[in-house]
C-alpha cells in the first residue's frame, strides 16, 4: 500500500535523523545488519560523519582559533560545540555563529578571552563577505549635491561594513596564518582599538581606525547628519583643520566603496 510504505519511509527517516543528531539508537528491527557490518557499526558511520562535517566546517572557518588551540584542542572544543549548539539549519553557513559566545561563557575557555576575540574577528570577516552586494555611492554621486545641502546629507554604510572593537592582537595572528607562520603569542593591546571590516569587490579589508575617523563612521551609521558627525569627530580628534580633515576621510570612504547611495 502506497501510503503506509510512506509512512514506514518517514519513520525510518526520522528514526535515522535523530541517530545522527544525538545517538537515540532507532526502534530494533528498524535498520538490518549486513555481513560485514553489525547495525552499530553502520549507525556509526552516519553519526560520525555527521560530527566531522561540522567539524570541517568550524575549522574552514575560523583557521585562527584552531591554530591558537591546536589540533587536538580544536578537537575537544568543535565537541562541546556540537553538543551545546547542535545545527537546525539546512546550510553549515550560520552554524559558528554562536561560537564566540560560547567561548565567553564556557570554561575552560572563558578564562582565555583571546579566543573568544579571535572567533570574533574571524566570523566579521565571514560577514562581510557574505554581506549583499550593494551599489556605492560615488564620487560623482556628491559633486551633484550643493554644497549648503552638505550639513544636512545623512549617509549610508554598505551592508558589509562593520566596526569591530579589538583588545587583542588578533590581527597580528590572523595574517600570521593566512602566510603560514607561527601565530605570535596573544597579547593584549595598551589600548582598545576600533577595527573596520569592509569588502570591496570580492575582497575584504579590514583597518585599525584614528580616534576621530572612528567617532565619524559611528555617527555616520547612528543616522546623524553630516555637520552632526563632523560635530563628534572634531571632539574625538586633534585636527588642526576639521574641515579638512572630514573631507579627506569622505574621500577616502568613497574609494573604499564604503557609503551606498541613500
């Protein structure tokens, strides 16, 4: 009968998925052995192959931390990942999302916060180049606005830009291994420093930004009109020329391809 053959399909299905999931061994009689292989040892091979795919995949992305944790740390720690955030999605690609939260509220790792800032840093980087791809305001695009229109003007950040806070020389060890050289030990910076994520064309760039361009890019994406962010620059800066000095980091922005048209 078609429908109860559906019905046994479904079940063996479901039977078979939560396996993989978390090891609930199916209903006996549900899965035959075979010769060579008892029913266990074939249940294993699905429930395994599951854990290390997601396993590849944390290690495909995030090369820092599996570098500051080694193999056999990286090992332990995709594990507890797994267990703790198991994946409800049908793509791997959001499923390290939660991994630098997991690292700063889990031990033993939460008592290195490196890691957790070092997760950080790479899944931005993930982010934004995965960010939709939006048309840039240009140079031109500006020339056209009047210049008593100016203090007035709101802009907008591309999708993929982000503003990262970094107290760690993440960094420094990222390019570390994208080279294939020793990672430099962690480090803690003398100050925090404000980090930008960007992609242009297919390529993201990342930056540590001066005091006053951070103060403009984060008034930039509260919404403020441009006299308003000029406003907070000049207070977070030493510029001799205020003016001057928000003019050059627009012209900047623009061949970074970091503003959209509004």
């Amino acid at each position: 009968h078609p429908g109860r053959g559906m019905t046994a399909l479904a079940t063996f299905q479901r039977a078979l998925a939560t396996h993989v999931l978390d090891g609930t061994a199916p209903a006996a009689g549900l899965i035959d052995g075979g010769a060579h292989f008892s029913v266990a040892q074939r249940l294993a091979v699905y429930h395994q192959a599951y854990r290390l795919r997601l396993a590849e995949a944390l290690a495909a992305d995030f090369p820092v931390l599996h570098s500051l944790l080694g193999e056999a740390g990286f090992e332990r720690l995709t594990a507890a990942y797994i267990a703790a955030q198991p994946s409800h999605s049908f793509t791997l690609r959001d499923f390290g999302a939660a991994l630098p939260g997991f690292l700063g509220h889990h031990a033993p790792y939460r008592r290195r916060p490196w890691l957790k800032a070092a997760a950080a840093f790479e899944w931005t980087l993930l982010a934004a180049f995965d960010a939709a791809d939006v048309p840039p305001l240009s140079a031109a695009d500006l020339a056209s606005v009047p210049a008593e229109q100016f203090p007035r003007l709101r802009f907008r950040l591309q999708p993929a830009l982000h503003l990262l806070r970094l107290t760690w020389n993440i960094p420094a060890t990222w390019r570390a291994v994208q080279a294939g050289e020793q990672a430099p030990a962690p480090q803690r910076l003398p100050v925090p420093t404000c980090c930008l994520v960007w992609r242009r064309e297919e390529r993201v760039y990342f930056r540590s930004l001066p005091d006053d361009e951070a103060a403009l890019l984060k008034a930039v994406r509260r919404g403020r009109s441009f006299a308003s962010c000029c406003d907070a620059m000049t207070r977070a800066g030493t510029a001799q020329d205020p003016a001057r000095r928000a003019a050059e980091l627009l012209s900047t922005w623009l061949a970074d391809t970091l503003l959209i048209a509004a």
